[in-house]
C-alpha cells in the first residue's frame, strides 16, 4: 500500500517539476507551430488591449525592438527615456517605418520622485493598453559588490526596482476601470543564480521584480483581460553587454529584434517566460542544478569571459 502511495507520489512529483521547468519552452514551440499550422484569424493585440503602448527605456536595444514590433502591429507608442535627441530619433524611425503616431516623455529614472507626476500627467489622456518596463541599469564593466559606488547601487535600484513598481502603479488603474491591459515586466534569467563577481546587485534588483510581478499576477486574477507578464531572458545583444566580445558571440545570445518578436508572440499566451526558446533551454538546464552547483559552474563560466571593453 505505501509503496503504490509513494511511487505515485514520486511520478506527480516528476511530472510536476518537467511541467514547471519546461513550460516556458514548450509554450514557446507551441506558439510558432500554431501560427505556422494555424493561420487562422484571431483577436489582434490592439483589440485585446487598446490603441497605445508606453515602453520605459525605449532609444536602445531591447525597448526599441519592443517599441518597433509593437508598433509594426499597430499600436501608436509612448517612448520614455532620458536623451531627447534619442527619442526623437526613434520617433520619426518608428513613424516612418510602422505609420503609427509616437509620442515622448523625457524622464531620467535615476531622478526623484517628481518625475513620476510629470509622466502621469502627460500619460492623462493617454489609454494605456500596454505598459512595457524594460529600463534598467547596471555596471558598464562586471565588478565585485564593494566596487559598487554607492550612487551607483541607489540608481541601479531606482532604474530596476523603484520605476517598474510606479509606472506600473501610474497605469493600473486605468486598465482596471477600462477592463483590459497588459503590464510587461522585464526581468533576467540571472534571478536563477547568484551572480559572483559579475553583476550581483543587477541580479537582486531583477529578483525583486520577478517577485512583485508574480504578486500581481496573483492580485489581477479576477481581472480576466488584463494580463501581467514577467520575462526573464538570458543574453540579449544591446549596449549592457558591451563589456564582453564573447558574451555578445555566445551561441545563447539573439538580437534585440529577435527577441522582441518572439516575446511579443508570446503576450497573453503565457504569464512567465524567457521569451526566446534556446533562453528557456538554458533556464530548464540552470533549474535541474542544485543551486549551490549551477552558481560555481556559472562563476566558472564568466571567469572565461574577456571583460575588456569592447
């Protein structure tokens, strides 16, 4: 009787974790193969969530892509950044690329609180469908925690941390009374593991809004058509990873582009991904380590890395 009782247990169990770790990447598939196999009609972003997208962080990278891809499906965009001269440029990219209509807000997230009611005020007559937080920050060259100035560690929670949370907090409620939206939070496959010598405060900062976005995932239930949507992507080749050849080389790494129509595929399918099927690949292989294990092979692993400015 017992054994029966435990070798079903064990079974559940095995299924249970292979569910949980291979979710992302089978999703993923998923998701190709229905659009390739079934090019059937179906609800498009903008009908599901609105007109206009606010993407944080958006004259570099992977907010440009996200900006851009969305904007190629349609939705007019808010950019916000710091350089005005950046925004503006993407701005007649996107319109002349996509004709759509894009707007701006200049707002540099290391600064005080302040900023935050100016952006809600330019935002007032703005029905937000899609609110992408993707600014972040870290160290231009990996370093130890004490080689961490202390206003670099306070901006780096600021950037990663504290904007997240108030934009999100900005939209919210107008997706709640408009009853639909989606709020995307980009995080990093690096919450898997402590990250030795490399980027340790980053890394932290990203566990913290992996933790809030599942809080919200768990508090909007009841709030059907709006979705909260938590990334967690490996490598992505942008201006963060400048700092290593090999890392922009490594066999992991996508372009910025690639990654943004990938995830964006993946909007209201699924409510945590890496976003990019070998990122999910590499997080089904962290995850099956002991954590004390994966973080010595990983640590290993950066020390090969040449961390000369590229």
């Amino acid at each position: 009787m017992w054994s029966i009782f435990f070798c079903i247990l064990g079974i559940y169990t095995f299924v249970r974790y292979l569910y949980s770790q291979l979710r992302s990447p089978i999703l993923i598939l998923f998701s190709y193969l229905r659009d390739l196999l079934l090019p059937i009609a179906k609800k498009s972003l903008t009908e599901k969530y609105g007109n206009w997208a606010v993407i944080t962080g958006s004259t570099d990278g992977m907010g440009k892509s996200y900006a851009k891809h969305l904007a190629l499906k349609g939705f007019n965009i808010v950019l916000i950044s710091r350089s005005e001269e950046k925004l503006k440029a993407v701005q007649n990219e996107i319109e002349s690329e996509a004709g759509v209509e894009v707007r701006y807000i200049v707002a540099d997230f290391t600064q005080n609180f302040e900023i935050y009611d100016k952006i809600a005020k330019q935002l007032e007559d703005i029905p937000v469908g899609i609110l992408a937080n993707n600014v972040g920050l870290s160290r231009s060259i990996p370093g130890s925690f004490d080689e961490h100035s202390e206003k670099l560690i306070w901006d780096m929670i600021l950037v990663n941390i504290t904007a997240t949370m108030l934009m999100t907090k900005i939209v919210l409620p107008g997706m709640k009374q408009r009853g639909k939206g989606a709020i995307v939070n980009i995080s990093s496959i690096c919450v898997l593991v402590p990250l030795i010598h490399n980027a340790g405060v980053y890394a932290a900062c990203k566990k913290c809004v992996s933790s809030m976005t599942k809080i919200l995932q768990w508090e909007l239930m009841d709030y059907k058509n709006i979705d909260v949507q938590l990334i967690e992507p490996c490598f992505v080749d942008t201006n963060m990873i400048n700092f290593s050849q090999d890392i922009k080389n490594h066999s992991v790494t996508c372009s910025s582009d690639e990654w943004a129509k990938n995830v964006i595929a993946l909007l209201g399918r699924t409510n945590t991904t890496n976003g990019h099927f070998k990122h999910a690949l590499v997080a089904f292989i962290m995850s099956s380590i002991p954590e004390t294990l994966r973080t010595l092979l990983i640590y290993r692993h950066a020390q090969s890395f040449d961390y000369k400015k590229s």
